[in-house]
C-alpha cells in the first residue's frame, strides 16, 4: 500500500536561496515545454516526442540530465492525466465551457508548484536526518529535516520511489512515498455500515453519530470573513483569501482524519469489516436548494471515504462500497421503498410496516445489510469445472 510522509526541511540562507532560484525556474522551463507539447501534439504529446523536441535546450538552461528528465516526464504524465479525465467524463461533455476551456490552451504549472525527485537527484541520510538534494546551484548537501519518530522509522523501512519538493507558507518540505506492506485481512464476523452526510458527517450502523453542527459554524464563520476580505480587493486581501483557505481545508482533513479513525478503531476491535456507500459522481446525481450548494461541494466527502478505505487496509480490516441506490427510502425491516418513508432529512418512517428512527441511522443499517449480501457474493467460490 503507497502512502506519503511529509518532512519539514530547515535550510540555512544559502540553502534556502539555492531552493528559492531552483523551483520557479523549473517550473518555468515545465511551462516551456508543455507550450512546444501543445503546438505541435494538442494533448497527444509523449515523452519520447518531447525528448527529441527539448531536451537539447534544457540542458542548455543549465538543467542537469535527470532533471531535464523529470521535466519532460512531469509535462507528460499532466497531458496524460487530462486526457484521462476527459475520455472519463470528467469535465463534462463536448460543449461544456471547463472542457473547452481545458482543451483550448496548453497545461500551466505554478510558480512554485511541486517538483519530483528521485534517488539519483535526491539522497537521504536517515541517522543525520538530512538530505542532498539537486539544485541549479549545484548539489545541496546536509540539508537537516524535521519530523515525527514515526515518519522516521516509515522513512527507514519503506520509502521507496520518488519524492516532491514542496514550498508551502514560507516553509519547504519533502513529500515522500513509502510502500507499507498490507496486512493480512481478517474474516469479518459482520460490518459497520456508515453514511456520510453535511449536517452529521458519519453515522455508523450502531448508532453512533460524528455530527457536523459544530463544524458547521466554523465554516459559515469563515464563509462571512471571506466576504468581508474579497469586499476590499486589495492584493493583501488576496493573499489572505488564499491562507484562509489552506487553513480550513487543513481543518477539514483533521477532522475526517479523527472520524476516520474512530470508525476503523471500533470495526478492528470488534473483528467486523467497514462499509461504504460508493458516491462517485454525487454532485451530478444529487439535487439540492441553492442556500445548500456550497455546502455540498466544498465538503470532501471523498477524502473521508479515502481515509476510511486507507486506514482500514493498514489495519486489516475488511472493507467494501456499496450501491447507494435508495439506502435512504429503503426499509430495513421489510424491504418497502418509497420517498415518502423519509419526509423530512432527519427522520425516517415506514409507510408500510410502521419501522422509525434516525434517517441517518436506518441508511447505515441499510448500507451493513448490502456489505453483507456483497462479501458474501465477492468472496464465493468459482464454480467447479464441467
């Protein structure tokens, strides 16, 4: 299983300089070439093409061979990557403006967008906890990083792969990936089934509830302070718009980081498996008032469910995403679907059999009942020969 860990380096001045000339000026030269990739290959540039195209005058800016490489390589994989999204539907159809729009000009990197690295431009030294690291300046050595013991002793045993160079706030940091073993799954004895939602983020099959109310003022606080800065328009006002962001998303993953893990904590201690309703493509699915669309989008419900899904194969714990369909108009009792069984978003009532209770409760139920019914299906056996 891939993961990353993320270091904090702590360069002197001149370090720091080598950094500050290096970053801006690679991804420049990354601009270069995905304009010469769109002149002449659209979005069908491949990296075999673009090295005969600019390698020759990377080297000339004074990048060495690998980071000319690397370049080439990153300008590649980001055509590639579109052309996925688009061939998947991603950006919509034909017509649609953000796929026109995406199709209409070459890839531009940011000024201090991430740099890969691997081990031939980036060594570490895990006793000294330092780095060297390739720069324009010439290689950096005895660069010191700061970090957990934890992240430490992953580094140790299963970094492996590249690495990105990353400025963030004034800061630098290494991303590295490491390759972790899996674990062996264990046999559930049942599952917890969870559904997500806005107002409570997590409700689980046993009742238990991770609600979003206080969440919920601390957002719509940030929304009001939003307005008031993009009132003044001021280029500090944008500056700030942008550090305010960073700072509610780095809220947003710590709290699906302490939900997630209660979910897979309690799954692992009772020997039961995780489950999950599958929401790909929600947004397009899902109808809701105008007051609520803002709410729907910017909530990474994905990177909840991403962080279950992780966290669950680390431990070893089973686990599954199920068909969405109607798990909250379905009863669990008799099976009697109807949209008229939920009424209102908090509460649910059969109409046939009379079952009520919690809306958010009765869809987990529902969501543990299809984990049941699909590792069952997923895990028979194959049929015997004729």
């Amino acid at each position: 299983m891939k993961l990353v860990v993320q270091v904090k380096l702590q360069p002197d001045a001149l370090r720091a300089t080598a950094f500050e000339r290096t970053l801006p000026a690679v991804n420049a030269a990354a601009n270069w070439v995905s304009a010469v990739s769109y002149e002449r290959f659209a979005l069908k540039g491949s990296v075999r093409e673009l090295r005969k195209l600019c390698y020759g005058g990377l080297k000339a800016d004074g990048f060495g061979a690998q980071a000319a490489q690397h370049i080439i390589k990153r300008v590649a994989d980001a055509y590639t990557t579109l052309r996925a999204n688009i061939r998947a539907g991603n950006l919509g159809p034909e017509t649609s403006k953000r796929r026109r729009k995406a199709e209409s000009k070459p890839i531009v990197f940011r000024l201090h967008a991430a740099h890969t690295y691997d081990d031939r431009c980036l060594s570490w030294n895990y006793d000294a906890q330092t780095v060297s690291i390739w720069t324009l300046d010439g290689r950096v050595k005895n660069v010191r990083f700061a970090c957990s013991p934890n992240a430490l002793k992953q580094l140790t045993e299963h970094r492996k792969g590249e690495s990105d160079l990353v400025f963030r706030d004034g800061k630098w940091f290494l991303i590295a990936t490491i390759d972790v073993p899996d674990p062996e799954t264990y046999e559930p004895r049942d599952f917890i089934g969870v559904d997500r939602g806005i107002v409570n983020l997590a409700t689980t099959s046993d009742g238990d509830n991770h609600q979003g109310r206080r969440l919920g003022r601390y957002r719509r606080w940030q929304a009001r302070k939003r307005a008031e800065i993009q009132a003044k328009k001021t280029r500090s006002s944008v500056q700030l718009l942008a550090k305010r962001s960073r700072r509610e998303g780095r809220h947003a993953t710590h709290v699906n980081h302490k939900v997630s893990k209660t979910v897979v904590a309690v799954a692992q201690r009772t020997g039961r498996g995780v489950a999950l309703e599958e929401l790909q493509g929600i947004r397009e699915r899902v109808t809701v008032p105008r007051d609520q669309r803002a709410r729907l989008s910017s909530w990474p419900f994905h990177q909840l469910g991403a962080f279950i899904e992780y966290k669950a194969r680390r431990s070893g714990v089973p686990f599954v995403e199920v068909d969405p369909a109607y798990t909250s108009q379905r009863c669990p009792r008799c099976g009697h679907i109807e949209r008229g069984n939920r009424r209102t978003r908090d509460h649910f009532h059969c109409r046939r059999c009379g079952l009520a209770g919690p809306a958010d409760y009765v869809a987990g139920v529902n969501v543990r009942n299809r984990a049941r019914s699909a590792w069952v299906f997923v895990n028979m056996p194959d049929p015997a020969p004729a």
